[in-house]
C-alpha cells in the first residue's frame, strides 16, 4: 500500500510539470522533496525562507537535506516581523497573515524562475488542528498533495522509512511564534530568547521541548520527561535566567504540540 501511494503520487507531480516546493526541512516537506525530485528530475526545486522565526539550526537542516536528496536548492530571505503587516500583533490570523505574505514573495519568485505549480507538504492530520494557513494555500491555488492523497502524518513517516529519509523520527519544529500566547507583540529580541531557550533544553537531552513565553518573562517549559527535568531543576533555572526569564516553570501536562490553540478553540 505504501509503495503503491507513493507511485501515485509521484505520477500527480509529474503531470505538474515544473514544480516549486515551498521546503521546510520538516518531516512533511523532505518527503515532498524526494518525491518530487525523482518525479521531475531538473524540473523540480525547492524554496526554504529564512527568517528570523525560523530556527538557524532548521534553516542548516533544510540545506543538508536537500543536497542529501539532490533538489536544486534556495533560501529566499524574508522577515515577516518587519514586512508582513499586522503579524508582530500576534492575533490568531498571525498564520494567515504570514502565509499570505510569503506566498505573494514565493508567487513572485515562482514566476521569475518558470515555475508554474507551488506545492507545499501539509498532510491529511493537519485538518484536526487550527490550521489558518491552509485556507491561505487554498486562495493563493498552493498544491497540497498529501491533503489531496488524504495522507496522514503516520503514513508520511510510513513512507518516510520506505524510502529511507533521514527525518523518519525528526520531531516537528513549528515556527517561533507558536510560543508566544496571541496578543502578545512579537519581536526579535524575544524570539531569539526562545530559540537560543530551546536550544540549550535539548542540549540537556530534552527533544521534543517548547519554551512558552508568556507575560512577566515567564517561561512555561513543555517536555516530556518532566522527572528528569526537575532533577535538573538548579541548571535549567540557571540557564533560562541568564537568558532574562524571571519565572520559569514546568506544565505538568508535559510535551503537546499546538497548546496554545486551546485558548481559541
């Protein structure tokens, strides 16, 4: 069945065309990348923004992978926090917002470079969440063809392993915005405080792990090994304070994706 979809999908980008890939890095977009690589050779081509919401090491990552697989390969610069207007508000269309802008830039470049179709890797399980981004690709005619094929993050990772993809386990790593609570003002400085936050957390074996930044410099720290956390309890609380959180805390619910969602849902 795998093996199957995967022909199957293939054959789809290949009536494509030329094709655009809108690449993260992420476990979703690698797979796109293969597929779309062995489907369309030369005539495929992946497109990474680097952002200051990005993290750096994600931004290594998508390079590294794309030369694993061999797709032409570019980073497009942008900075939503500056140029997309009303995203630093941070209200719940702070995703439509981004997405509307960096497809206007992705569209643009698209049409300089001859490229007819931009596809992006949201699945099939990205419907169950709030996902604003998706009605953006459906008004900007983005390709999904893992919502198309109705393929699941379980069958992505199934055919992830078929085709022996180095992010089979890669853990998904949401932009930096998703930490803050909406109506919380995004800036650089902020931003870069969760990232370097983050880091330092699966420097001490912490993976999956989310930094919440929520008013006062309170830092709400989700992971899942909350017993080994709390034995390291005097270096973590060293290491964010030196980073200027005032209050740093653990939720007892450990590690969820998208839990600030809650608040609008």
């Amino acid at each position: 069945m795998t093996m199957k979809l995967i022909k199957e999908i293939k054959k789809s980008i290949k009536d494509k065309g030329r094709l655009l890939l809108m690449f993260s890095g992420g476990l979703d977009s690698t797979l796109l990348a293969r597929l779309a690589h062995d489907a369309l050779g030369k005539n495929a081509a992946a497109i990474t923004i680097d952002s200051p919401i990005i993290p750096e090491k994600e931004i290594d990552l998508a390079r590294q992978y794309a030369q694993a697989i061999g797709i032409h390969h570019f980073i497009l610069p942008l900075d939503e926090i500056e140029d997309a207007g009303g995203f630093s508000a941070n209200t719940p269309t702070r995703c439509y917002i981004c997405r509307k802008f960096r497809h206007k830039m992705i569209l643009a470049w698209a049409h300089e470079n001859d490229f007819n179709t931009i596809a992006d890797g949201m699945n099939f399980s990205d419907l169950d969440d709030y996902r604003p981004g998706i009605r953006a690709a459906a008004e900007d005619m983005i390709w999904q063809p893992f919502i198309e094929f109705e393929v699941t993050k379980d069958m992505i990772r199934d055919m992830s392993r078929a085709l022996r993809l180095p992010v089979c386990d890669k853990t998904p790593t949401p932009c930096l915005s998703s930490r803050f609570p909406y109506g919380s003002i995004l800036d650089r400085e902020r931003i870069k405080r969760v990232e370097t936050a983050e880091e330092l957390l699966k420097g001490l074996g912490f993976d999956p792990v989310r930094v919440r930044y929520f008013p006062f410099e309170a830092a709400l720290i989700e992971l899942d090994d909350i017993d080994n956390a709390v034995k390291l309890k005097d270096t973590i609380v060293k290491s964010l304070s030196d980073l200027g959180f005032l209050f740093i805390s653990l939720n007892l619910e450990g590690f969820r994706s998208g839990t600030l969602n809650k608040a609008i849902l």
